[in-house]
C-alpha cells in the first residue's frame, strides 16, 4: 500500500525503496519505511519529506563525515516514514544511516538510465566521495604538475592546508597567490565539474584562483585557527611582491606559475559573453546563499557582492555579470543573519530577479514568472 502511495516525481532519475529496522544503543527499535530518489542536478537543494508519531516535515540529511569545511548535507530527496520511541534528535542520523548505503547503487542505476545526466551524475560523486561514501568511478584529474588528486588527497588538503587553490587564465597579478607552498594546484580544463563541486560545497572562501579576485567580506568561522588558515591572503601589490620574491617560496612559487602560463591560451570558462574575467563565488554567507537559490532556480550565473552605500537594495550589472546588494539597506539586512526569514528572503530574490530581467533581452518576462512562481512554490 505505501508503495504505491509514496512516488517519486516525475523528474527524478533514481530511485529506492526503504524498508528497515534499526536497534539503538537503548534497545529502542526504529522503522524506517519510505521512498528516496536523486533530482536531476546535484547543485540545488535537496529535501526529505519525514513523517514521525509527532509531526511531518521537510528536513536536509547530513552526515559526519568528511571536511569541517565542506557542507556534510547528502544530495537525496525522499519522502520517510519513521516509527520510533527514540528522541526527535536521533531520528535523522537513524534515516541518514539507513540512506546512505544505497547512494552509490543509486547512481550507477542513473549512469544506465540517464547517460546524457553524466556531468551532474560526477557532481554527485565527487560530493559523495568527499563525504566519504564510495559512489563509484570519477574521472581522473590531475594538478598542475599532472599529479592525480582523488578525494583522500582533496581532503587532507583541505584538513591541513585549509585551501585548494586551481589555475585558469585571465588572472590578475594584483590578484590572489599562495603565501605558503601547496599539496597541489587543479587546473580548471581538468576538473571543472570538480571545481564547480567545491565552489558550491565549501562553507568557507577556501577555493582560491591563482591571480584571481580576493574577497574581502567578513566569513564567520569556527575557531581562530580555522579563521587564519581560510584567510584570504593580501592584496596589497608590495606584499604581493614581497611574497614572490621571498626565497624560501621562490623556487616553488615561479616553477608553478611558469607551468600555468605555459599551460592556457586568453580562452577559458571563466569570461562571460564581452570577454570579461568572471571573478570567484563570493565568501559572504548571504552571497553564497543567494548564488545557491538563484541557481536552484535556473536563473543564469553571476557573481554577486554586498557592499555598503547607494539608495537601492540591488543593483546589477549586465555587463560585469555582478549583482551588487546595498548592505545598509533594510532589505538586505532583514537577511544577514544566521537564519534570514523565508518571506524577506523570497523578497529579495524576487527583486534580483526583477533586475536581471530588465538588463537581459534573453531572459523574458514568462521566464521571470517560472522563477518567481518556483520560488513562491517552495524551490
């Protein structure tokens, strides 16, 4: 009977059945009956529908494991029943224990089913990898110095350094550099799903171009260590200066912009349609935030900073492809916090919306509608 009743939606390109019996650690037993499916992108946010004794709602599965700096949340829909004496507290990791195993047979029933899903079904694996479930194959990509780089390696990296740092032309030298040695530097033709991976997952401004823009946004952080390790590194010219001509970073440092020169041409991913040097994801929260929904949203890319000053909650430049938001204005501080409310949020996006229409002749008012209408929807 539940089967039949609990379906998946028509857009999802996997499926499984869940039917178990958990026994915790006080001898409580939780049932766990439902269904849970992947959606068509694994950058968009992904929710499971729980039902227990006590109440029904949406919730994000997250697991333990992996990076502090790398958002634990797992990318499965689903909609769960949970029968259980155990406290609210327990019910999720019970659920993400009883889900995470069948991920990886899940994804390889999306490669045979959905070859043409291929760039978004590596997407899943590499943040599965990175979470520490094994998904099955990803490509191999390799550093600058064509080392390869699996998970294990992105992690320690990232546990140790608190940085990836990859390489793409049309870097600035006022822009970022390493002011220590790396493990090793991505190139961006090599991994670029990785990348977009690591942009939208990290929690904090650790994914770095070489040469790129440096952001100055304030990034709340969970420890002073963790604060000076994510650090964005000066952008002052003579401290620049000072660093690449440092001779106990010379060597490394010269060797490895010399490999990346040699490596790309003026064309690459990251200009937009007037030949402009796109900058990197903004580490704002709010920034991060709203680059997620507008994404989940289908609306197109743009780089998105929040400055103070102006009369105006948003501005936006079409030719730049930036958002700007005024953070003086009311609008854009009702939702600076921790947890911005759904209503001024939605409000917000709404207008960003709004300018990104006026500016761009291809993005037309029906267009406009579809987003606004799935935001209204829920996402």
């Amino acid at each position: 009977m539940l089967r039949q009743r609990i379906v998946a939606p028509s857009y999802a390109i996997a499926e499984a059945w869940l039917d178990n019996t958990a026994e915790l650690d006080d001898e409580s037993k939780t049932a766990v009956v439902g269904r849970i499916w992947l959606a068509p992108s694994w950058n968009q946010s992904h929710r499971v529908k729980l039902t227990t004794q006590r109440k029904t709602e949406s919730i994000v599965l997250h697991t333990l494991h992996g990076s502090r700096f790398f958002r634990h949340e797992l990318p499965i829909e689903g909609e769960v029943m949970v029968l259980t004496k155990s406290p609210p507290q327990q019910i999720a990791s019970v659920v993400t224990a009883m889900v995470k195993p069948r991920l990886p047979e899940m994804i390889a029933a999306a490669s045979e089913n959905f070859p043409e899903s291929r760039e978004q079904l590596e997407g899943y694996r590499w943040i599965l990898w990175l979470l520490d479930v094994a998904a099955g194959l990803i490509p191999n990509v390799k550093a600058v110095d064509n080392s390869l780089v699996d998970p294990p390696r992105i992690l320690s990296e990232l546990n140790t350094r608190g940085a990836i740092w990859y390489a793409a032309s049309g870097g600035d030298a006022d822009g970022a550099f390493p002011d220590q040695p790396h493990g090793f530097m991505l190139r961006a033709d090599q991994a670029p799903v990785l990348i977009d991976v690591l942009r939208e997952r990290l929690k904090q401004p650790v994914l770095k171009r070489l040469g790129g823009h440096v952001s100055t946004a304030p990034v709340t952080t969970p420890s002073t260590a963790t604060a000076e390790a994510s650090q964005q590194p000066a952008t002052e010219k003579a401290a620049q200066r000072e660093a690449a001509d440092d001779p106990s970073r010379r060597s490394w440092f010269r060797s490895a912009l010399g490999s990346i020169t040699a490596m790309w041409s003026a064309d690459d991913d990251d200009t937009n349609d007037d030949g402009e040097v796109i900058e990197a994801t903004p580490a704002h929260p709010l920034a991060l935030l709203l680059h997620r929904e507008l994404l989940a949203l289908s609306m197109p890319r743009h780089d998105i900073d929040i400055e103070p000053g102006g009369k105006r909650a948003v501005d936006y430049s079409k030719r730049k492809s930036r958002i700007v938001l005024n953070a003086d204005h009311p609008a854009v501080q009702a939702v600076s916090g921790d947890d911005p409310p759904a209503p001024a949020l939605a409000s917000l996006i709404a207008a960003i919306i709004g300018e990104i229409n006026r500016a761009h002749k291809n993005i037309t008012a029906v267009d406009e509608q579809q987003a606004l209408l799935k935001l209204l929807d829920g996402g």
